[in-house]
C-alpha cells in the first residue's frame, strides 16, 4: 500500500522509506555521507543530529522543537552510520531508548486513528479498523467499573512479535482478550508496540569485523563534516560518562570468578544492564534483591544500574535502601520462568535444566530458588578446592609407587 510522503518525513523508520527515498536508501554510505554535508541544510542537519545525541547523554525521554520534514530521514539514515561507526553499545542503547520514545510521543500527540492504522499497515501488521470502537469487556478497579473498548485488533502473531521483549504482566496474551485470533489493542498500548519496533530499528549490534569497522571509521572520518561531528559527539560523551559511576564492573570473559556462581537469569540480567539496555521493570526488582540478599553494598547495587539510559543515581540509591531495609527475598525459578527471564536454555545450564543431586536423571532435585543456585555453586566449588588440596601431586605419588614394599618383611 502506499502511504502519505509526509507520513515517512514524520517516522523515516517505515518500510516506504525505500519506495520514497529509493535514491537515498539505495546510495553506498560514503557517497550517501558526502551528498549529504554538501547539501545547503547540512549545517541543520548536524544541529539536530548533535540535538539527539546530547538528549540522550542527558538522559532525556523528549526532544524539544521536533520538527516534522524531510529532514528527518538525512538524520534517521546518518544516525545509524553513526551508531555503528561508534559501536559502542551504551550509547547505541541510549539512543535507541530517546529516538522511541520521541516516536511514541509524536504518535501519541497526533492521535490520529488513520495515521496510525496506516503506519501499521506499512509495516506489514494484520491488523482491523473499527468505527465505532468495539466493546470487548469491562475493568473493575477499586469497585468502579468501566467498559474497555478499542479501535483495534492486531493478529496475535504480529502482536507476540512486537511484544516479545516487553516482560510487563500487562503484555502477555494471557492478559489480553482475543476473537479469531485477533487481540483486542487500545490505541496507546499498540503505540506502545510501535515504540518497541522503533527501539529495535534503532539497535546497531557491535560488529565483530574489527578490520572492516576500522577501515570504514578511516574512510569516513575523511570527509570533514563527518568527522568534526564525530569528534563532538565523542567529546560530549567523554563528558557525560564521568558523570556515570562504572566502579563496579563484571568480568563476563572470567568464568573462574564470581559470575560463575550466578543462575544464568542473573548473569543475562548483569550483562545487559552493563551494555546499557533499559530493564524490564521485574528484572530491575529481581537483580535489586538477588545482589542485596548476598550482602551486596547499596553503592555496587546502585553502580550497576549507572550505565542504563533512563539512570538517576539519587532515585536509584533511594531504591535501593528501600528495598535493603524492607529485605525483600529474590523471585524463586517458577516466577522467573512465568516473567519470562529465565535463561537456562539460553545458556544451556545443566544445574537448572537437569537439576542435581544424584547421577540417574530420575532422581535429581529441581532447582527452585536463584539462590540455592548460588549455594549449590558455592559447594562443589568447596569440594573441588578440598580435593585438589588433599591430592597428592603427581611427583609425591610417583615416589610412594616406588617405595619397597616392607609389610611381609
């Protein structure tokens, strides 16, 4: 279907990009890099570029004087050649984070049914329009009760794919009403959707071809505009990180240290606060509580969360104060499991998938709890330690093999 050019101008992340803009999309990014700072609104295009990236160092959730033009997609499309020439993934996610949420804003600000219903379309969704909204049940909160009704259903398929990495127990199909396959969807939690499509656009994976990553850096960085752009952003992060307390940092390549006593849910968890990535709100709980309940100081606790993109170190230690005073106990295995951040098939962990205690998989204990986890580790790592100090080394044993035997003299 095609949609309205000044639909794209305003959310250059829809597929027509390609149909209105083929000429830009379709342009090797040198070349794209070169055209564009030879442009006469090059000097407004890096304004707003340098505008979106000190929003998000700032730890921003809106850009102010947004405008809507064609303008928009030089930015959209340099903002990814510069995320990946950066490849660094905390302000990868940084941006990622304010550039949705810029989205959700904007989409939610129009609160246009047909814009929105379109935006869907290009994307591929099945979804359906009603018009008058259809009534599909009712709330009851604090004995006041009110009729849900929507302009929309989405697919349930399409609705799990953009769900998918939102944990909330509010986005779970269980918790949604379906006819025919179809999920009944208000309008601000289909943005929401889009919003967590818009964040995954966004998302530049850190390439492992360092040749190639460095060679393109060389390339670019020769055209003057890029790099004085480049180098600005860099010297507005170095400014910015200082701000940020990365005292306690984990070792995920050390798997003789204290990660390796960590149930896989938490060392995902670990890891993605660390690369910066914006935690479900169940997560944050859980790994808040995990790390207090093995005595963590409230300043490591907090520490951990300073990379991520919505970060407020004085909100943050109140939190986790609260939560050390109220000394809450960390969720056990089967609500992980059903808040979908349990990782033992990610990691293939034996403890968790085949449980322990015994050789015949019959009789193997189940794993229930993270921090039995953590004790069970905190045991065999004990025993190994007990047995390598009690064995004799290998030249000790040697001579006792060639001792006389002296017992029948």
């Amino acid at each position: 279907m095609s949609i309205p050019n000044k639909l794209v101008n305003h959310y250059p992340w829809l597929p027509s990009l390609k149909i209105y803009y083929s000429d830009l999309a379709s342009k090797e990014p040198i070349k794209f890099i070169t055209e564009v700072f030879a442009k006469g609104e090059s000097e407004e295009i890096k304004e707003r570029l340098l505008k979106l990236f000190n929003a998000a160092f700032e730890n921003l959730e809106e850009i102010t004087e947004y405008k809507v033009d064609h303008l928009n997609v030089y930015v959209y499309l340099l903002l990814k050649i510069f995320l990946y020439a950066l490849n660094n993934k905390i302000i990868t996610n940084r941006i990622a984070n304010l550039y949705s949420k810029v989205a959700y804003n904007e989409l939610e600000r129009e609160n246009n049914d047909s814009n929105l219903y379109d935006i869907c379309l290009d994307l591929g969704l099945k979804i359906k329009y009603y018009d008058p909204p259809l009534n599909y049940g009712t709330s009851v909160i604090k004995d006041q009760r009110q009729k849900l009704e929507s302009n929309f259903t989405i697919h349930f398929i399409d609705y799990l794919r953009l769900a998918s990495n939102l944990r909330d127990e509010i986005r779970k199909l269980a918790h949604n009403s379906l006819s025919k396959g179809y999920v009944f969807i208000q309008n601000k939690r289909l943005i929401r959707l889009l919003q967590e499509y818009v964040r995954n656009k966004i998302i530049i994976k850190e390439t492992d071809d360092k040749v190639f990553l460095k060679a393109f850096i060389k390339e670019v960085l020769e055209i003057k505009d890029f790099k004085d752009l480049y180098d600005k952003i860099l010297e507005e992060w170095a400014l910015r990180k200082e701000e940020i307390d990365f005292s306690f940092k984990l070792d995920f390549s050390n798997k003789g240290g204290l990660l390796a006593l960590y149930p896989p849910c938490v060392t995902e968890i670990l890891k993605n606060a660390q690369e910066g990535q914006n935690l479900a709100h169940h997560e944050r709980l859980f790994i808040t509580w995990f790390l207090l309940a093995l005595e963590y100081p409230v300043e490591d606790v907090v520490n951990i969360f300073s990379p991520m993109p919505d970060f407020n170190k004085e909100i943050a230690t109140y939190q986790v104060k609260f939560a050390k005073k109220k000394a809450y106990v960390p969720y056990q295995c089967s609500t992980i499991k059903s808040l979908n951040f349990c990782m033992a098939e990610k990691y293939k962990d034996e403890i968790c998938l085949e449980g322990y205690g015994a050789k015949d998989p019959k009789d193997r204990k189940k794993m229930k709890h993270p921090l039995s986890y953590v004790r069970l580790k905190q045991y065999r790592a004990a025993k190994e330690i007990e047995y390598f100090k009690n064995r004799p080394d290998k030249k000790t044993k040697e001579k006792e093999e060639l001792k006389p035997d002296t017992k029948n003299e």
